[in-house]
C-alpha cells in the first residue's frame, strides 16, 4: 500500500500524500480514495477501491466513531506520517489547540476559577497589569492529531527530537539565573506567537479546535491569501465606480453586451443543440445524460451572474497595474496580458473620442447600471427568485439604446469588445504547469470567497451562486 503507512501502536491507517498526511478511518476510506486518489492506478475504479479496503481491514483498525482511540503521552516523540505543527498548551489541563484565541476562550470558560474572575466592570491599567502577571502563560507547544474532522480530531502533544521533555527539564536542577534564563525564553517565544497571530489578517482553518473546515481545506484560500488585509483583497474584486474607474466601467459595459449577443446566439438557433450540450460539461466526450446549455434564465438573475464576470475583469486590470500595493501570485500568461492591454487602448481611445465630440450620456453609462451593494462587500448575491406564477420575461435585461455614435467611436467599440472576449477565453484557456493559483480565474475565486464584513471567508452555502454565475456565463 503505497498510498498508506499502518502504525501498529495505534491501529491508524495514515495516508501519505504530500497534502493529506493525516489518519482515514474505515467508514471514510473509500470518499477519501474517490475524492483525493481517484487518478492513482491501484484505487482507479471501485472494484480495485474495495480491494484495498478488504485489505486494509485484515489489520486491527479504530474507527474514532466506535469508541476512544489510543493516544500518545506528551514526552512521545511525534507519529511517523502526521503533521507536525505549533500549537498552544492550556497551563490548567492538557487541552491543546493551534489558536491562541480560542485557547484563551477555553480558559475563561473552563477554568474561572483558577483564572480568577475579574467580575463586572473594567479594570485600571495597573489592576489589568497585575491581572495579566498573575495569569499563567500559555505552553508552546508540538501537537498532532490523527484525524481532520469529527471524532478522535482534537491536537495532543508530542515532543521533536531537539527539543527535551518536560520531565526533563523539571527533573534537572536549576539555578536562579537559569530560571530566570527559561522565563524569559518562554515569555519571548510568547511575544512571537502574539506577534504572528496579530500580523496575519487570515483567520485559522481550525475554526474549532477539534474540528477543520474541510471547504477551506479544499480551497486552500487561507494559504493563499495569508498575511493579506482582506478588505483590501476584496476591492480588488468590487464593481467600478463610473466616476472614479471610467474605463472599467467601460470593460463592464463591454462583458454586458458579449453576454447578451452569445444569447441572441444560442437562442436563434446558430449553434446545434450538439454543441450546446458540449458547452454545458467539462468533460471532452459528454455523455447521454448530458443536456443542452440552459440559457433561459430570469432577468434578474442574468444582471447578477453578469456582475461575476465584469468582477473578473476588473480583478484582472487593478491586480495586474504597477501601482497596485496588494502583490498576489497569480500570473496572467502572453495571450491574457496581450488582450488586456487591447482593452485598455481601445477603451482610452473610445474614451478620448467621446470626450471630444457633443455632450451626451457615455456609452457605459447607457448600459444596465451597476450598483455598488450588489453582491460587493458581503450582501447575498441573488436575491429570492419572483412567484412562478409571474409573467416576467426569460433572457438577459433589454440593453437600453445606446446613444449615437461616431464611426470611429463604433469601430473602438467594436474592437474592445473583441479584446474582451479575447481575454475572457484566455482566462478560460490557461495551461497550468505549476500551482493552481497562477491562474488568474483561480485567485479570482479566492478573492470572491472572502467576506470582508465578517474577515473570514464565505461558506458554501453562501458562495454557490457566485461559482453558479461565474461557470453559466463563461
């Protein structure tokens, strides 16, 4: 078994992929495979999927929903095949968790009394200095767990090779400035702990201490946004202001009438219902199950999902300018960097010509307005769907008649639209050879997952219709 290393100690299967490296136990076994192992060849369909579970049942194996499973002493050397990570140890018991905060909430409810209750009021600064000296600190501590979520996933406390056990130190007698020496070691390794949870602005995956969010586990948007100010990420994503961001609001405009042509499109018939069917899975042979694309959506609804991609267009222009103080890892590749600098010149042109001829509404302020609540900074995106009863019409909002227009200034129309949609695909067509965040529509879904309101990212339930907007309109 290749995939798994089996402790005897413990009677864990562990997996050993580079990015898992945790315990399965027998009821979760074959999700795991099919969620994270389905390319390996051993577990490549499900007979072979439930031979490698025969197999692992021949073995003693807990499962943590049946029962306590055995768990290592704190002077134990880490298990071999688990994650080694720095945590924080409750001075009072040995409840072990990696975020200070939550340590210090378990520490007000669980042990008040040892604490010492300060009762109702606030103290002065000299009382809540003595308060502070009076507390014990918290342990630094090395934890692992065996399992992410659920049952037998809480942290315990292991001991590394180059740093001495407990036992150890408390049975080796010291003198006073060696103690001194230790309290200002631990305090010190304290303030850097401080210091780290402060700076970063991307809250824990351990959103409880014995459980993990698997969605953000998933997701990996916490690593990838580490350190930044998530309010500011999230601008990077917001629908421009006319006023201020002109030419965005002009590439806006731009993706709210290629979406309504590609539904004339579809609609009129000039693309087979063969190739709808093509459109709408991923997959490169669809199979019979498949069905044509569903274009016939409410009004409202296409002026939401709209709004995703005009954010993707922005992301991509204000991310990718020199002046742009958030620095993020994704990279736009030679045919997305070609068309977004087509859109700019063609907008700067459409811009410089409309300023010069006779005063009238701009071009991108006669198409659908974009307001700024819409699904920007933590408001729900799609609002509840009107009676099936009503007679509102399916398709994209009427564009309303755009004002007249110069030759040169439909021709600079025309070409930005083209630089649109040739950037649109190439976002779409981007060959990845190294992490997945080098994508441009990949970080963009990261920075749609956060939720500035609350600093922490969106919940599932709360982010299926941006991803639902965002793949209906690509």
């Amino acid at each position: 078994m290749d995939l798994f290393l089996y402790n005897p100690t413990y009677q864990v299967w562990i997996c050993t992929g580079p990015r898992y490296q945790y315990a399965v136990s027998p009821p979760t076994l074959l999700a795991h495979l099919r969620t994270h192992h389905r390319s390996h060849p051993t577990v490549a369909t499900p007979a072979l999927c439930q031979a490698v579970l025969t197999q692992m049942l021949q073995r003693p194996w807990v499962d943590p929903s049946q029962g306590p499973c055995p768990q290592p002493s704190a002077g134990d050397p880490p298990v071999p095949g688990l994650l080694v990570y720095q945590g924080h140890g409750c001075p009072h018991c040995p409840y072990i968790c990696r975020s200070a905060a939550l340590l210090h909430k378990h520490r007000a409810q669980k042990h008040r009394e040892q604490e010492g209750h300060r009762g109702q009021g606030q103290l002065s600064a000299a009382q809540a200095h003595a308060y502070a000296r009076a507390c014990l600190a918290n342990r630094i501590v090395s934890c692992q767990r065996f399992f992410t979520s659920r049952a037998g996933s809480h942290f315990f406390e292991v001991t590394c090779a180059a740093q001495p056990s407990p036992p150890a130190l408390s049975a080796t007698p010291q003198t006073l400035a060696e103690r001194i020496r230790a309290h200002v070691n631990q305090a010190l390794q304290e303030r850097e702990a401080a210091a780290e949870l402060a700076n970063s602005q991307v809250p824990s995956l351990s959103a409880h201490p014995t459980e993990v969010s698997p969605w953000l586990e998933l997701t990996r948007w916490p690593e990838y946004l580490r350190g930044q100010d998530l309010t500011a990420v999230a601008l990077l994503g917001n629908l421009p202001d006319p006023a201020q961001e002109p030419l965005l609001a002009l590439f806006s405009a731009s993706v709210e009438r290629l979406i309504q042509q590609a539904y004339q499109t579809i609609r009129s018939g000039q693309i087979n219902e063969f190739d709808q069917v093509q459109i709408n899975t991923f997959f490169r042979e669809p199979g019979v199950w498949n069905r044509p694309i569903q274009i016939h959506l409410r009004p409202k609804t296409y002026h939401q999902y709209c709004q995703v991609w005009q954010r993707l267009v922005c992301f991509a222009y204000r991310s990718t300018q020199a002046d742009q103080p958030i620095q993020l890892h994704h990279q736009l590749n030679t045919a997305q960097l070609a068309a977004l600098d087509q859109m700019e010149e063609y907008g700067r042109q459409f811009l410089a010509l409309h300023a010069k001829g006779p005063e009238s509404q701009p071009a991108f302020e006669a198409a659908s307005p974009i307001p700024q609540g819409s699904g920007a900074l933590g408001a729900p995106l799609l609002a509840p769907l009107a009676a099936r009863g009503s007679a509102e019409p399916l398709g994209p909002p009427v564009l309303p008649a755009s004002p007249s227009l110069s030759p040169r200034e439909e021709k600079a129309q025309n070409q930005l639209d083209q630089a649109c949609l040739a950037l649109s695909i190439a976002l779409l067509d981007h060959t990845l050879k190294g992490d997945l965040f080098e994508s441009t529509l990949v970080a963009f879904l990261a920075v749609l997952g956060v939720d500035p309101a609350r600093q922490t990212f969106r919940e599932p339930y709360s982010y299926t219709s941006y991803l639902s907007g965002l793949v209906k309109m690509a």
